[in-house]
C-alpha cells in the first residue's frame, strides 16, 4: 500500500512540477520568497526539509548499495522530487527490505 501511495504521489507531483515549469519558468519560484513573509517561511521550510532528508538519504543508500550523488543533485535542482525519486528506487531495488532499515537512527560518521 505503501509503494502504491508513493508512485501515485511522485508521478502526480512530477507532472505538476513539469506543468508548472513549463507555463512559468525554471527560475519562476525565486518570486515567491519575494512575495512575501509567508512565501520566505515555506521556501526556507523546504530547504530544510529537503536538507533534512538528504542526511538520512546518505547513509541509508550506502546500506542499501543505491548511489546518492544522483539523488543529491536532484534534491538541489528540484526539490522534493529528487527525494521521491530516492524513495522510489530504494523501494524497486529491494521492495521486501524498502522500509525495514528507515526507522534506523543515524549514526554520524558511520559507514
């Protein structure tokens, strides 16, 4: 159920980002942390979030033999999608262990 959830979401939400950048603009997004206080606040709350992911990312794709730098990149051009993505092929590559390591706390410096 969970995997269904995550598909819909990531090719619902990529169609809409890919819809949105083709009417405004790649670069069209700048204009909303300028707009107003409001859009500063889930601009920053994005990159956090999204900062935030990507520390978990790293270790976790080491244990399950998934390369990150793709991922990363993703993170940092196109936001939430790239994390989707992450989560996508970590539930293709291994569907039975997809969520057994993600409640796993992470150990700094661990490899």
């Amino acid at each position: 159920m969970y995997r269904v959830v995550l598909y819909a979401v990531f090719a619902a939400f990529t169609a809409f980002s890919l819809w949105v950048t083709w009417e405004k603009g790649y670069f069209a997004f700048l204009d909303v942390p300028m707009s107003s206080l409001w859009g500063l606040q889930v601009t920053l709350d994005l990159a956090i979030a999204v900062g935030l992911f990507t520390f978990w990312m790293i270790p976790d794709a080491r244990r399950q033999g998934i390369p990150a730098w793709p991922y990363l990149l993703a993170c940092v051009t196109v936001g939430s999608i790239g994390a989707l993505g992450y989560l996508v092929h970590r539930s293709l590559r291994s569907p039975e262990a997809a969520w057994r390591n993600a409640g796993e706390p992470i150990r700094v410096g661990a490899r």
